[in-house]
C-alpha cells in the first residue's frame, strides 16, 4: 500500500520494497515536515532539512519511521550508521585516525 492507502502498480505509486519517488514521496515529505513543525527533531535547526528513515529501509515510508533532520544531523547519522562493527571497528578508528 501507498501512503495514498492504494496498492502499489500502475496508477498506485510504489511496488513492494522500492524506494518512493515523486509527487507521492514529495506528498509524505511535506506531512514529516509540517508535523516535526519544519525543525531538525535532533538540533532544532530549520535550514536545510532532510526526512530520514529511522530504520534505513527506504520503502518503509510509515510516519512512525520517518523523522526530520538537519543536513548536519543527516550527515551525522549516514556516518556513523557506516562505521564497522566487531573487530573490524578498531582497524577502522586506526584508518579514520580516532
């Protein structure tokens, strides 16, 4: 289903596991960013403003998983979220010089 409450195909928007695009995408982004009132929900800062997927999956468009976030929260997130775990993390902290 969209967030239009249609299922997804011709004429419906999404199909199953794809990323929204266009007019619905801009439709749900602009109902993220009215209910966050137009600030980052990290920071409080309201310039440059993205809506993110809290759990990574650009299909998930649920509002429960959708947030507002400043580009420097954005860009925050996207690097920490690419940091290796396990024993890969402290070759990496080496190679990132932390």
């Amino acid at each position: 289903m969209t967030a239009s409450g249609r299922p997804g195909g011709p004429g419906g928007g999404q199909r199953a596991g794809t990323r929204l695009r266009g007019r619905p995408w801009q439709r749900i982004r602009a109902c993220i960013l009215h209910r966050d009132g137009y600030v980052c929900v990290k920071c409080g800062r309201g310039d440059v403003l993205h809506v993110d997927h809290i759990d990574n999956d650009p299909s998930n468009n649920d509002p429960a998983n959708l947030r507002t976030l400043c580009e420097g929260c954005n860009l925050a997130r996207r690097k920490r979220r690419r940091k290796p775990e396990g024993p890969k993390r402290e070759a990496w902290r080496r190679f990132a010089g932390y």
